[in-house]
C-alpha cells in the first residue's frame, strides 16, 4: 500500500487530528531537516485529503428556499 492509497482511506478527522499534529511538531522545531520533509509531504498530502472530504460534503449539503424546494447550497462568501 503506498502513502498516497494511505491518505485516501483516513476519515476527515482523524486526517485534521494527524494533520495538527504535524504542525505542532514542526512549529515547535522538534524535527531534524530530513523529518520535517517527510512531515510537509504527509501534511500536504493529509491536507488534501481534507480538502476533497469537504468539497464532497459541500456538494451533499441542500437547503430550502423560500418556496420549500431543495436547492443545492452555496457559500455567499465567495
């Protein structure tokens, strides 16, 4: 199994726990060089693992509107 099929099958938060977890190890510089590599690759690949989980929930998400119709929901903050 490579790390990359790895990463696809962790859960959303068990990927955001790993994934804060790599960032407190690096911002406290407890890692020599060649871990903090590896680290940043995990990282960048947990991170985009989340990032996938979310849009997929996005795109599940539905709202009401105000004629009681389901209609897929957007962020107006975009």
């Amino acid at each position: 199994m490579t790390e990359n099929s790895h990463s696809t099958d962790i859960n959303f938060e068990n990927a955001l726990k790993e994934l804060e977890s790599i960032v407190a190890q690096m911002e406290s510089n407890q890692l020599p060089l060649e871990e903090s590599l590896s680290a940043f690759r995990r990282g960048t690949e947990l991170l985009q693992v989340c990032q996938k989980k979310l849009s997929e929930v996005e795109q599940q998400v539905r709202i009401l509107n105000d004629a009681n119709q389901l209609q897929p929901y957007t962020d107006t903050n975009e």
